[in-house]
C-alpha cells in the first residue's frame, strides 16, 4: 500500500474518533507476548497523533489509555461499538 493512501486512512481514523469524542468503546489491544486486553472505555480525547481512552478497569477504577492512530491502521487496536460489536473500522488489507 502506498505511503499517501496509508496517511490518508490514518487521518481518515483521526477524524472518525474526533466525531465520536465523549463515546463509549470497546478496545481489543494486542500488547505483545500474547498479552491481548479487552475492555470498554470512554473516548476522552483525540489529538493529531494519537487518541485518549478512559478505560474500564475492576472495582470502578479507570485508567487512562493513549493508543496511535496507526495502532488502528494496523490492527495492533481494534475500536468497536459495545452495544452491538460493529468494528468502527474495516480491517485494512494487505499493509
């Protein structure tokens, strides 16, 4: 894939999660080492290189999150609706 069209889409997901800043998410991250955490959150904030995720952790703790945009690109981050499980973003072929 060329370079452009990969800024493009990563900018294409920046403007995505600025729409749905204040929305609540479910994130799947794949940390390494077969460590993959789900967990639903809160989109805080979306700055130009990365965005802001108020996570859910156990007995009403939260913690904050900040993931790349090209964490998504990748699939290193998968974004997705918790009430229905619709991926916010098609997975992107062949990078």
């Amino acid at each position: 894939m060329e370079l452009s069209k990969q800024a493009a889409m990563v900018n294409d997901i920046h403007q995505r999660l600025v729409e749905l800043t204040g929305s609540r998410l479910k994130l799947k991250a794949n940390m390494g080492r077969s460590k993959i955490i789900e967990r639903e959150g809160t989109l805080l904030q979306a700055h130009p290189s990365l965005f802001i995720v108020e996570i859910d952790e156990k007995r009403g703790r939260t913690s904050r999150q900040s993931y790349q945009y090209v964490d998504v690109l990748t699939g290193t981050v998968e974004l997705s609706d918790p009430s229905t499980g619709e991926p916010l973003f098609p997975a992107f072929d062949s990078l």
